[in-house]
C-alpha cells in the first residue's frame, strides 16, 4: 500500500483532475456560445480525457487498497474577454498540473513506493503531450487572433475525426 503521504497527494491530485475537467467543460460551453464549433469539441474532449485521469487514478487507489476522498471543486471560471483567454488559461492549466504530478512523483520517491512511481510514468508522458498540444494551439489562436475563424480550421485539420470547419 502507498504511504500515507501518497494517498493523501494523489486524492488532492483526483480533485485537480475532476477540478480540470470542471473547467474545460465551462470553456467548451462558452466557446458553444460563441459559435466556436471546433473550440467547443475540442475542450469537450480535453474534459472527458481530465476526467479519465481522475478515475484512473480513482482506480489505483482502489487497486492498493488506499482510501478515495472527494472534495469540493471551486467553480470554473467562465468569464473570458476574448476567444484567446480560455486557451492561455488551459495552459496555465496544464502547466499547474504538471507540477503537481511531479511533486506527486517526488513523494513517490521520497518514500520509496516503486509502484507509484511507476504508476506516475503515464501521467508526466501525458502531461507533455499535453503542455505541447496546448501551447501549439495557444501559437496559432495568437497569430490568427484578427481572423478566429483559421484557428477553427486549424483544429478541423489537425484533430482527428473533427467535422469540417463552416
């Protein structure tokens, strides 16, 4: 069983996850709003994948007989001054995110739980994968910031299984 140290990082780690997922769903609702077809899709999966994270690692602390605590999220910010801001805001995002994971892998090693180290792999991977994809589609809101329509055909183009931009 991982330390107690552990459990206790990781549930805080499942409330930032479902916390993200919260937040990329208010994103895709306000960008729905705004007639952002391809923003929406793409921030209604980056929800659903946040909320993978949290049930995968919802699932290994079920699997190491480890207790699973929910808290409280805050409410997702939804107030956004421009098509560009949700976008800088995920990556900031992504980034808080990646340093938590990292702190979770220090304790990890720390307390010598080879487990959870190796458990941990997956997520900093994803987390790169992650930081790139959002800061690529931050590059190209901010260079097509006058015509926000090529950042809605940029993600019809460049995610996979998208609807053609109107």
């Amino acid at each position: 069983m991982p330390s107690e140290r552990f459990v206790d990082a990781l549930n805080a780690q499942v409330a930032r996850e479902f916390a993200a997922a919260h937040q990329y769903t208010a994103i895709a609702a306000y960008y729905t709003g705004e007639t952002y077809p391809q923003l929406a899709a793409f921030f209604f999966a980056q929800a659903e994948e946040e909320r993978e994270h949290a049930l995968k690692m919802v699932n290994y602390l079920l699997d190491t007989n480890s207790p699973v605590n929910f808290t409280g999220i805050d409410p997702p910010r939804t107030d956004f001054e421009d098509h560009i801001a949700p976008i800088r805001l995920a990556l900031d995002q992504e980034r808080s995110v990646t340093v938590s994971i990292s702190e979770l892998f220090e304790v990890a090693r720390e307390t010598r739980d080879f487990r959870s180290e190796q458990f941990l792999d997956w997520f900093l991977a994803e987390q790169t994968e992650e930081e790139s994809s959002m800061s690529d589609l931050l590059a190209v809101a901010e260079r097509t910031a006058s015509v926000p329509m090529l950042l809605e055909e940029y993600l019809a183009r460049e995610t996979p299984g998208a609807p053609p931009a109107e």
